[in-house]
C-alpha cells in the first residue's frame, strides 16, 4: 500500500513539473551588446533559449524578466 501511495505521490509530482515549465514563444529581441558580454551559461542553466546572430544574443521577449533574474 505504501509503495502504490509514493508512486502516485511521485507521479503526481512529475505532472505538475512539467505542467509548470514556461514555454517562450515571443518574437525574439536583442540581449546585451555582443556575445562576450552575455553569459550565455546563465542563459542555458536556467532554460532561456537564445540565438546568436551576427555577433548578437537574441533571447525571447517574454523571457526578458527571466533573464534579467537570472543574468543580473
């Protein structure tokens, strides 16, 4: 009974992480000046996604207050 109780216990947890994750969809803006001044590792360790073009970080509009959480 125990084991059936932590499972679902376990289980219910899971569907709640993963119902939780903030998925980006905004346009993609400009981030910082270059890529040597962006710590693109702050970027990756807490899931905002970027690109790098031309020398520039592009992150999503929505995930600018993430960023700035996380990057400042």
């Amino acid at each position: 009974m125990k084991k059936i109780l932590i499972l679902l216990l376990c289980v219910t947890n899971l569907l709640l992480v993963s119902a939780c994750q903030n998925e980006y969809k905004g346009k993609y803006v400009r981030w910082g000046d270059t890529i040597k001044s962006v710590n693109v590792k702050k970027l990756k360790e807490n899931n905002i996604p970027y690109k790098v073009k031309n020398n520039k970080v592009y992150i999503p509009e929505d995930a600018a207050s993430d960023a700035v959480l996380c990057c400042s």
